[in-house]
C-alpha cells in the first residue's frame, strides 16, 4: 500500500488559505461508526451521510427501529444529513417496466426514511458502465434508450423528492466520462437532481477503463456536483481507504473543489474497520491545508 504519498506536496500548497476557508469534512456512517464519531461531528457540526439503509433485509424490515435509534442521536445535530439509498440489484436503465417499478418503489422508500430522519439527500447508482461508453457511437439509439428508462424509472421518485425538498445524487460507480452522467442530470431540468462523486471509483475507472484523473470529475461536475464520497484506492479494487493511504491525488481534488463547486457535501467513505481513524486523517489533511 502507498503510505500517503500523494499527501507529500508541501504545506506551503496550503498557506494561501486559512483555516476557515478549508472545506469541513464529514463522514458516511452507519449506527456504531455514527455512536463513534459523535463528538468529533457534533465539534466542528460536520455533515453525515447514513448508510443503513440500502439492502433490502433493511428495507423489507424495521428500518422505523433504525431511525427511532437514530433520534437522540441526532438531536441537536447541525451538519447537513443525508442517506445512502437502496442500490443492491437496482439498475436505473433497465428497459423492463416491470423492473423499472421496483426500483421506483425502493427508492420511494428511501425518500420514506429521510423524510423520517430530516434527511434532505439521497445517494443513488449511476447507471452508466464501460460497455456503455465504449458502445454509444457503436448503437446511435442507445444513450437515448437510457436516458428514456432512467426518466421513466426515476419520475415518481423525483415528484416526490421535490415535493419534500430532497435532493437525489447520482454517483458514479463504473463511469468512464464524468460528462454522460453531467447529461443525465441536466436532462431532468430540476433542482431535486445533482452529481455525485465517488473519488475511489473515478480513480478505480481511471486504472481498469482509461477515465480521466479524479479532479477532472470534479470539473466536470462543476456546481451540480452536490455530494462527494472521499475515499483512497491503489486503483486496483474499490479499497474505501482513507485519504492518503492510496495513490489519488489529493491536493488537485481539492484545489478543483475549491475552484469548481459550490459547497458539496464532503463525506468520508471508509470501511468500518478504518472509521476510527478519520479524526487523524483529517488532521493530516488540516496540516496539509487541505481540508479540516
């Protein structure tokens, strides 16, 4: 494993910007790594993204028993709340009607749970995969199938999310050209609609499928992007390492955050046996000035 060698760029790098203008970063929980972190979020009012529920033994279950827990919890709580929403074998492309309602009513129900907890985002799954983008000059028609299926499939959700004031964001998991998922969203012509990006899976999609740097996402992206999973990889597997444990480059993602967008939400996506230690990255980032 690379050990922060992509953090090395001097702190000078970072000396034109206080402390107050780096972007506060927050984390992407569920229960125990929220109990965990709870005074390090409440210290600095860091926003949080709950991923409890997105299987469907969840959302087929007491997920009204999650939230209840989550409650007292989040009393007093001043970061901006989201959720992860149902993704596990949900396609937003698919051409079957009949699969298209699934996937509508999973989604609903996603937006059931934010409107439970005071959530106002949800995370969603990009359609978009290699095959697609080397195959779209190839099938003149296709790109307009998608887009067609992805309308159908996502119409009720996004009544809904609008009439709540939630937004969904689309998050790259296979995509190759940040620009087709930036179509997509502009396609809805609406506010309840934004970018995602997951740093890990750009950087993934850059080694396995010839896509570009991480910070070019970013740009892409520009003030739609709304959400950003942060999280390192070798670009071998979707490791979910903190920062500066793989070979991401991480201060040109933050200078295209500073210089492209307009306040996204910023969540840490590790896996849980690495949550204990976001407090101390995110301190490396500050001395860095990067982020805090």
């Amino acid at each position: 494993m690379a050990t922060r060698q992509c953090l090395s760029r001097s702190i000078e790098l970072g000396k034109a910007m206080t402390e107050s203008d780096l972007p506060v970063l927050g984390a992407a929980l569920q229960l125990p790594g929220y109990e965990m972190l709870i005074d390090w979020i409440r210290a600095a009012d860091r926003d949080v993204e709950l991923q409890d529920f997105y299987e469907p033994r969840v959302m087929d279950g007491d997920w009204r028993a999650i939230v209840e827990r989550y409650r007292p919890l989040l009393d007093g709580h001043r970061g901006r709340l989201g959720i992860h929403g149902p993704f596990i074998g949900l396609d937003l492309a698919s051409g079957d009607p009949d699969v298209q309602a699934v996937v509508s009513r999973r989604l609903l129900q996603g937006l059931e749970i934010c409107e439970a907890l005071g959530a106002n985002q949800m995370v969603v799954h990009s359609p978009f995969n290699h095959w697609h983008h080397n195959n779209f000059g190839n099938f003149d028609w296709l790109k307009g199938v998608m887009f067609e299926a992805v309308h159908a499939t996502l119409k009720p959700v996004i009544e809904r999310a609008e009439a709540t004031g939630c937004v969904l964001v689309i998050e790259n998991i296979e995509d190759v050209d940040p620009l087709e998922r930036l179509r997509l969203v502009e396609s809805f012509n609406s506010a309840a609609v934004r970018i995602s990006l997951d740093t890990g899976h750009a950087h993934l999609s850059r080694g396995m499928s010839g896509a570009p740097p991480v910070d070019y996402f970013v740009k892409a992206a520009g003030g739609l992007l709304h959400h950003v999973h942060v999280q390192d990889t070798d670009g071998h597997a979707d490791r979910h390492w903190l920062p500066g444990d793989g070979t991401i480059s991480w201060h040109a993602f933050f200078e295209a955050i500073a210089a492209y967008t307009d306040d996204p939400r910023l969540v840490i996506e590790v896996f849980p046996d690495r949550i204990a230690g976001i407090p101390d990255c995110v301190k490396r980032l500050e001395a860095l000035g990067l982020a805090r």
